[in-house]
C-alpha cells in the first residue's frame, strides 16, 4: 500500500468540527459495487495508492476538495522546503502548529507492507548530523518547552497543522538537536522538495510486480503521485480510482468512481474477505 497524502488521527471528541470536511457527492449506486468488486475479484496483486481524501470522512480535511478542502477554506498554503531549510521563524511556525503530532494513521489501522511515498512526521531528523528521534518521544520535549500551549485548537490542517494566534506562535520553543544543537525536520517531503530516490525505486519495483492499481482518496495532482498511474498504464496494468472530485488520471484510467469511499469499501472488504 502507498500512503501518499499526509494524514493523521486526533481526539475527535475533544476536537469536534462545525466543518464537515467530506465534499459534496452522491451516493453509490449498485452498478458502482459491481464494477469495483469485479476489479477486486479479478487481481491477486493490486497496488493500493491513498491520499488525504481517504480521511476527509474521520473530520480531517485534505488540500483541493471543492468548497471544503484546505485551499477552498483559507489562504493558507504549506510550508515549502526551502523556506523550513533557510529561516528559524519559518520551523518555529511549523513546530507550533504542528504541536499535536502525528501518529500513523495506516498502521494503525492494521495495514501492511505500507510505503509512506511523501515520508512520516512519526520520525524527526537532524538537518546537519545523523541524530534521529520518533515524534512521539520528541513530543514529550515539546511538552516541557511549550507548558502554556492551549489544548483548544481552531481549524484543523491535512498536514497535522492548527490554527494558532500570532502570540502562541512567537513564544513557542522550537525543538533543536540534542547532539549538535542544529534544526530537527519531520521525516516528511516537503512541497518544493523531491522524494528520495531510492524510495521512487522501490515504488516502480512495486508497481510492476503488481497486476492492477487502486487509488483511493486521492486528485493525483502532485506529480510523485500521477507518474505511478503513468508507469502502470505504460506497463498496460489496470487502473481503478475511487475519489469524489476530478483526478488527474481520469482521463486514462480504466474505471473511475466518484463517491465517498466509506460507502463502498466497508461492503466490499465484507463480501469478498
């Protein structure tokens, strides 16, 4: 499975939303269920691709979905990579609204063989020496650092982000290298930054050796996601999507269905597991 949006999970009870993060659609119809358990049927081996949309139905928005999507509710945009490189107020922003973490919402799921295409926040690195350490013991440091940070959070982000006031974000501490005192970045690829070059092999290693591809949340816009639906079609695999928006790969993928995810996957694990 590719992981390839950044998702998360938090305390929906604590955090409730007003915002309903899942973009307008209509419902599946029987035709719909038929054609996607006929694709599931019929491969042994199928690469499954997911995006933040796999997560808009658990209140945890994406980035393009019409109306209800990061960019559609405010003009805010991600942190690019360069900028987290070059200045200390662009990571003391992100370590502030980045403050409640990042737990791995596929593994904790139960899945398997998962790859994160775009990296995890569940592991924090060193800009300048080897030191690595996970989030979830980096998050005890943040603790201790920041003891006044409010546990009441505004609009919650697709990359873990919250909103804060200017303040919050001016006092934060941002957490630094225990070894060399240098910069600490999420294990994540940033917008503007590349995908490591062995994971890219890995993944094209995975698409071949695989019968058909799933994709499943996700607009393909970002082009580390699109070109895995360019190397299965040149290698003739089958393609199916499974998105409520428009996707990138519409136009030649096998089968597209535009309807929310939980309405018909719950029913299909049920029928054919």
């Amino acid at each position: 499975m590719l992981q390839s949006g950044l998702s998360m999970t938090v305390n929906l009870r604590a955090l409730s939303r007003s915002i309903v993060y899942v973009p307008k659609h209509r419902p599946p119809d029987l035709k719909d269920f038929e054609t996607l358990k006929e694709f599931l049927t019929k491969y042994n081996k199928i690469l499954i691709l997911t995006g933040a949309g796999i997560s808009t139905e658990s209140g945890i928005p994406d980035y393009r979905s019409e109306e209800v999507g990061l960019y559609a509710r405010s003009n805010h945009k991600p942190i690019q990579y360069q900028d987290f490189v070059k200045y200390p107020k662009v990571r003391q922003r992100y370590w502030a609204r980045n403050f409640i973490g990042w737990p791995r919402l596929h593994h904790k799921a139960g899945s398997k063989n998962v790859i994160e295409l775009h990296g995890t926040g569940y592991i924090v690195k060193c800009l300048n020496c080897p030191y690595e350490v996970s989030r979830t013991e980096l998050q005890e440091k943040l603790l201790r650092d920041n003891p006044d940070m409010e546990n009441n959070f505004g609009m919650i982000r697709p990359d873990g982000d919250v909103d804060l006031t200017k303040e919050q974000e001016s006092r934060f501490r941002s957490p630094l290298c225990p070894k060399c005192e240098g910069p600490l970045k999420p294990d994540i690829v940033f917008f503007g930054d590349n995908v490591p070059k062995l994971r890219v092999e890995v993944v094209r290693n995975e698409v071949s050796s695989s019968e058909a591809v799933f994709v499943l949340g996700s607009s393909l816009t970002v082009y580390s996601s699109y070109r895995i639906i360019l190397q299965a079609k040149e290698e003739n695999k089958c393609v199916a999507i499974l998105n409520i928006g428009p996707t990138r790969a519409d136009n030649i993928a096998d089968i597209k269905i535009a309807t929310k995810c939980g309405d018909l996957l719950p029913q299909l694990c049920s029928t054919i597991l």
